[in-house]
C-alpha cells in the first residue's frame, strides 16, 4: 500500500508540472541578442507585467536593490570586453542590478550571475555602476529589455516597464578587434588575391590611410576589376599622391565603361575632377 502511495503521489507530480509547463507563466522569460560592431550582447531575464498596480516606489520600493526583472536576476553577457561607465568590464556575463530612484537610478553589474532575485547581492562583487536619469516613455505592460541606439562602436541596454525607462550605455571596441582580426588573417593567409585589398579598404573607411596605403602596395595592385581599381585610387589620394590616384580611378573609369557601370564611371569622373584641380 505505501508503495502505491509512493508511486501515485510521483505520478501526480509529474502531471502537476507537465500540465504547468502547458500554461502561461506569470513573468515569461526572455533572451535577447544583438551584436555593437563585432561585440556580442545576449540578455537573459523575465518579464514582470504591471496588471493595473503602481510599479516604481511601490511594488518595485526606491532605494532598493532589485534584480531588474523577476524570477532569477538579470543576466547580460558580452563576447568582449566593453567600456561601461569609464570602467573595462572584462567580457563575460554579468548580472544586471539596479536601484530605482524618483530622480536617479542606479545600474549595476555584479560579477555574480547565478543569483535567484536579489537576496544574495554583494556589492564588493560590482564591476561598474552608473548613475542615469529615469525617462518617460511609452506605456509597457509587460517589462522589456533591449539593445538600443546601436552604433558601430557603442550602444546602451534599455530597460522599459510602465512608463519608465532607463538607459544603461556602453562602449565596444570594435576597431581593435577589427585590427586584431587583420592581423590574425594576414598570419593564416599570406597574400591570397582580394585579401590585401578588402584590409586596405577597412582602414580607408576609419581614416587609417597609411595603413590602408601599405596593404594595397602588399597587394601587388595587380587587379583588373574596376571596383578594386577605384578602392586603390582612392587610398592613394587620401594619401596625397594624386597622380597615382588619377591613374588608378582612369583605369578603373575604363574598365566601369566596358562593363557598362555607369554608377563606378561617374564616381571615377568625379574623383578624377576633384583630384585635377589640388
């Protein structure tokens, strides 16, 4: 009899959290990822709604530290190190804290990630703060995290609940890693065809011009493609040997011509005008 007890007890166990798992959870969670220049960002937490009740000063108290969601606290995690709040946080995860205020919140990354809600925050583990003003925004029922005004080197993890929202900016470091990335494909491939010139293309659009000068000489400029030409034409004005430009962007307008693209030709006389006249 106690076996049968035993048994149908784990069987209505089973059932109670099968039949959970088939409804809709209170505060759902969520995952959300987005990539700043070549920096991954994935954030990870759970949705708390509002359901007609006053959220900040009250179900969410100011002063007080709060997981920044419900259930588990808030997790972000970078695939590099960013800057945040004048500080390096090394890449990694992070939970995410904060402390609500009227006029000023406080946001927070603590070192400690595994934490269910806030009862365990230690403050010696926090590897920034920043202090940022609440803004009004758009009424949002059911709390939401993202990654806003995304540059290519910059962005700020946005938190939105009622109509409250607060910004939590941060910097990535995307030339760097670009840089570092060059230089770990210069080490593998040596000088395959297009390499040299796609490197030297990079530098040009971030203002590295004699950088970008040094990889087309690397390259040979042995090309006979008309969008390459003008891309050597080009770095090599913006290195002031303006002769070596013009006859570049000739035969990049030459070929554009025989290939019918009308787009490189006019971009080439443009060039070649500009460049006729220093």
């Amino acid at each position: 009899m106690k076996k049968f007890l035993t048994m149908a007890a784990c069987l209505m166990f089973s059932a109670s959290v099968t039949f959970a798992q088939d409804l809709p959870q209170p505060s759902p969670s969520s995952t959300v990822i987005n990539t700043v220049g070549l920096t991954k960002v994935e954030i990870s937490y759970s949705r708390p709604g509002v359901k007609g009740r006053d959220v900040f000063g009250d179900l969410v108290p100011y002063g007080e530290v709060w997981r920044t969601g419900a259930n588990k606290a808030t997790s972000v995690t970078f695939s590099s190190a960013v800057t945040v709040g004048g500080k390096e946080v090394p890449a990694g995860t992070y939970a995410l804290f904060s402390i609500p205020g009227k006029n000023s919140w406080k946001l927070i990354l603590n070192s400690n990630p595994e934490q269910w809600g806030s009862g365990r925050y230690d403050a010696s583990l926090n590897v920034a703060e920043v202090d940022v003003k609440p803004e009004k925004h758009t009424f949002v029922e059911t709390m939401q995290i993202e990654v806003a005004d995304i540059t290519d080197n910059a962005a700020a993890i946005q938190i939105a609940w009622g109509d409250v929202s607060v910004k939590l900016p941060f910097e990535a470091p995307t030339k760097e890693l670009a840089l570092a990335n060059i230089d770990q494909k210069i080490k593998e491939i040596n000088s395959i065809p297009g390499s040299y010139l796609s490197m030297a293309t990079y530098m040009l659009s971030i203002g590295e011009n004699k950088e970008a000068l040094a990889y087309v000489k690397q390259s040979g400029e042995e090309t006979q493609r008309y969008w390459e030409l003008l891309t050597i034409s080009e770095v090599y004005a913006a290195n002031g040997e303006y002769k070596q430009a013009i006859k570049y962007a000739e035969e990049s307008k030459k070929l554009a011509d025989k290939n019918g693209n009308q787009t490189y030709v006019k971009r080439n006389e443009k060039n070649i005008a500009k460049w006729s006249s220093i």
